[in-house]
C-alpha cells in the first residue's frame, strides 16, 4: 500500500548541486514506498498555474539518477515567487490545498533558501490552522550559505571550490606581466560574505591568495579602498582584490548602485546587484592612473558542475534523503540541518529543526572570522571552509563536453 503522493519542488537562485537534493527526495520516496512524486515546474509559482510532472516519467533508471547529480541548475525550473500572508490572501492558500488534495498529496518538499523557508513557513502554519495532514518539509540550499542554524547549506561548498579555484587561475594570469596592475574580482553575496571569503581558500603553497578581501559584514568606504590597495601595491606589480557584490558605504547604500539611475528590484524587494568589481575598476584606474580590470562571476559560481565539491554532492542527497525520511516519520514544518561535530576529521550529523526559527533569518561571517582591518578572513574560516570543498565528481563527458538530463519544455 502507497504511504501518499509527493510534491517536489525547486526555488530561488539554482546551485550546481540542487539536483542532487531533488534525487534524494525522488529515490528515497520511491524506494519507501510512496505513491506518485510530482515535480513542480518553477516552485510554487508553477504549482498555483498547476504545472507539475510526473517525476518517473522523466527519472526512468539509475543512470539518469547519475546524469541528473551531475547536472546543474534546477531540473524543475525555479521561481522567485513571495507567498502573500494567509490572513490578507486566504484564496491562494485554498487553491493550492485544492490542487493538494486533488493530487492526494501527503507530503510537500520545497528545495531552497531563505525566501523558500519562508514559503514552507507559510504553509506549514496554514496546514496546522486547518488541521491538513499534509507534511512540509524545508530542504536547504543556497550558495550564498546564510540560512540560519544549519552549519552550512548544500551549493556553498561546490561554488566555494569554483571561487577559490578560478582565484588559483586569475592570480597565475596577472602575474605574468612585470608591468602594474590591479584586478577587482566580484563574487556574489548581498549581506554575507561566505561566498567571497571563499576566495581564501585559494591560498595554498602554490598561491598567495587575493591581496585583500572585501565582505558586505564589514563597511566599505572608499579613501580606505584606495590607501590599502596603494599599500599592497608599494611591493607588487601585479594586485588581486576579491570584493562582495553587496559591499555597502556608511549610508547603507551598495557600493555598485553608484552611477545608476535606477536600481531593479525582485518580487521580495531585494535589489538587483552587480557592477561593484566594475566601478571599483574604474575608480581604481581613475585615481591611481594603472590599469585596472574588473572580473564578474555572475552565474558561473552557481552553475560550474564540472567542477563540483564530491562532498557537497553527497549531501545535498543526504539533506533531500533526510527531510522524506523526517516526513515519513511524521514531522512537519521543519528544515533538514546540519551540524558539525569537528573539522578534523571532519564530521557532521544531519537533525530537522523548526522553521519558523529558520525563515527569514539571516547567518553572516562572523565578525571575529574577519581581520581586523576588514581586508581579509582568519585561520577559523579557512579550517570551517576548506572540508566543504574536498573531492570531485566528474560529469559523463559525451563529444568532450558534459551530459546533461533536462526536461525539454
């Protein structure tokens, strides 16, 4: 006898492992016993206009369990997609529990970070207001590493590897030229810097690492900027500077929003970020008169699974495994989590915590893992970081390049 159906689902930012969380939720819920798992197709957004699939339609042997590990982005597609509170919109809420119900759909899993716990908050509360029987369960994943409670999310770990590697690359290439120069890298992150602390982690015997490192914990001003960038630049030709998308000056304002007329912003009222490494560029080769480029990652620390962390992969099926294995052991309302045991070895245990003590939160660096000039990360971060990024899982290589598993829309 089926134990229910499932509804899948994937949102926000995508990440280079996100899919691996989405196989441990198919296979442990097929391999349970649960009846049909539904994928919905661009998170919960896709679930109102009920769009959803029949995962073992498109999930139809163990190689495309393999394929689909190692493929990256969000399989289901995504959303950025802000649940409106129950008490101002009650009508959502009943037509996605209609659709729920139709479907026979016993327990819910929504794949994602902040914005994502949010929505499983949202309807885990609404559940129990209505005594539904339906089960929620939160599985983290974010690149940007900043859900609070859990030692650290699925995704950081792969676009930690990608940052600190491509810094390996971009050091080697400046240093080349005995003539001046200065390269400003931008990595993501709004209002934590774990993603550009990362860029740490490509110090090594072989590397000096980046010249400085600039997070969004830590105010950014300007005069500082320059002076410390004079500084390093007294005794090398050629300096690399790491810096934060969201670095922000003293009147709280994102260092990239100057020049702009306007500034986009998401459904949840975020801004659109990007551009700081450019203007700093520009700032740089202005007042200093040496040629200064500016690097943008964008995407490609989000996407690259050619390169992925083998450790991050097999957690983020263990975080996806986990929370249908919480489910099925009657839990809602909860997020999958990990906590660290030690660093060396390294050693963490999965646990389920309350949501609403998760959503909406926010984890940062901590201040005592930056120097105290603000221009670099400690020994702590580096012993916390550098176990997330160990080990690679190489994609099936087809024509020399990568093999992916898509839905074809």
């Amino acid at each position: 006898m089926a134990l229910g159906n499932v509804m899948v689902g994937q949102s926000g930012g995508p990440t280079s492992v996100i899919n691996s969380s989405l196989v441990g939720v198919y296979k442990t819920a097929k391999d349970s016993g649960c009846g049909t798992i539904y994928g919905m197709r661009n998170g919960i957004e896709g679930l109102l206009q009920e769009r959803y699939v029949d995962l073992s339609m498109y999930i139809k042997n163990d190689l495309d369990i393999e394929l689909l590990k190692r493929t990256p982005s969000s399989f289901l597609g995504t959303c950025r997609y802000k649940l409106p509170a129950a008490e101002k919109e009650p009508e959502v809420y009943k037509r996605l529990f209609d659709i729920l119900n139709r479907l026979e759909v016993k327990y819910f899993f929504y794949i994602g970070g902040n914005d994502s716990m949010d929505t499983i908050m949202q309807l885990s509360n609404y559940a129990a207001a209505i005594n539904s029987d339906i089960r929620f369960m939160g599985v983290p994943k974010t690149i940007d590493n900043d859900l609070a409670v859990t030692d650290h999310t699925p995704g950081y770990g792969s676009a930690a590897k990608y940052i600190a590697s491509a810094m390996k690359e971009i050091i080697r290439d400046a240093s080349t030229y005995s003539t001046d120069s200065i390269t400003v890298v931008e990595i993501m992150g709004r209002n934590a810097g774990w993603l550009t602390a990362a860029a740490a982690l490509s110090k090594s015997e072989d590397c000096n690492g980046p010249d400085l490192i600039y997070l969004p914990e830590v105010v950014f001003d300007h005069d500082k900027f320059m002076k410390q960038v004079s500084e390093v630049k007294k005794y090398k030709n050629a300096v690399v500077v790491a810096v934060s998308e969201g670095v922000k000056t003293a009147d709280g304002k994102y260092v990239c929003e100057a020049g702009k007329t306007n500034v986009f912003e998401d459904s949840f009222g975020h801004k659109m970020l990007g551009g700081t490494a450019l203007y700093l560029a520009d700032f740089l080769s202005e007042n200093t008169g040496i040629k200064s480029r500016g690097i943008v990652f964008s995407t490609l620390q989000r996407c690259a699974s050619h390169l992925v962390s083998r450790r991050d992969i097999t957690e983020a099926f263990t975080a996806g495994a986990d929370a249908v294995l919480a489910a099925l052991n009657g839990e809602t309302g909860k997020m999958v989590i990990f906590k660290r045991i030690s660093n060396a070895p390294y050693s963490i245990i999965t646990d389920s915590y309350d949501i609403n003590k998760i959503a909406n939160a926010e984890k940062c660096v901590p201040l005592d893992w930056i120097t105290e000039d603000g221009t670099y990360v400690s020994k702590e971060f580096d012993e916390y970081a550098r176990p997330l990024i160990i080990g690679e899982l190489t994609p099936f290589m087809v024509d020399g390049l990568p093999r992916h598993l898509f839905i074809d829309k």
